[in-house]
C-alpha cells in the first residue's frame, strides 16, 4: 500500500491540497513503513496562465466542479495514481469529488506532523475530518 501525504517540506501536512508542492509517498508492507518518496505535486500556481482561473465557474456548478476543475485535479493527482490514500488537511469540495472518484481513500485530518499521521493511520486510528457531519 502507498500513503501520499500532501506537504509542502516533507514533515508536515499540508492545510490546503492546491497551494502544496509536494507529496511525501510512504510504502508500507504488512503494516510496516517500507520506503519513502518525494513528489512534485503540481498546484493552484501551476495553472494560472490558463484562460479560466480557480476563481472562475460554469453559473450553477458549484466551485471546483467545473470540467476545468475537474481536469486540474486530475492533474495534480498524477503523480500519485500508484497510491491507495491521500491524506492532507484540507481540499474544497470539488477536490473531493474528484479523489473519491479516482477511487482513492482520502483522509482529511487536523494531525499536522506527517510521522504522527501515518502512526495512527496503521493504527486505524487517524482523526478523519471527512466524515464529520457539517
């Protein structure tokens, strides 16, 4: 199984999954950390030549929804389409959608420190923020 933790220095996780720069990739074997990778992660600034900006959507589709959005995300999911979980601290809802819907198990979580994380990650027990109800 692979772990990508969103991150801009490789120890802590990021607040906001668009503005990181990278991600920290955790192999991990029969419940044990087997290696470590960082990733270039593309981000918000990555796209800001493009005729519509992050701000821009379609009237009535909700922010981050749009087929630009949506193709920006998969953009930034590239690096990491090996790995099983994303975790990272925050992401708008049309992030989300399109993590849940690349199939990957994503955790929003307040835990900050990466090596924290992934501790009560394999202990099945990493605060999830996702499923709190709003």
């Amino acid at each position: 199984m692979k772990i990508a933790f969103v991150t801009d220095d490789g120890e802590s996780i990021s607040a906001h999954f668009g503005r990181a720069s990278y991600y920290l990739v955790v192999e991990v074997v029969d419940g044990k950390e087997t290696g470590r990778e960082m990733r270039d992660k593309l981000g918000h600034n990555h796209f800001q030549n493009e005729e519509h900006g992050h701000e821009e959507h379609a009237a009535g589709q909700p922010h981050g929804f749009d087929p630009a959005s949506q193709s920006r995300h998969g953009s930034m999911m590239a690096a990491i389409e090996d790995c099983d979980v994303v975790v990272c601290g925050g992401m708008g809802q049309g992030a989300v959608f399109s993590i849940q819907s690349m199939g990957k198990d994503l955790r929003l979580t307040d835990v900050g420190v990466i090596n924290e994380a992934l501790a009560l990650y394999l202990a099945d027990n990493l605060p999830n923020q996702l499923n709190l109800s709003h």
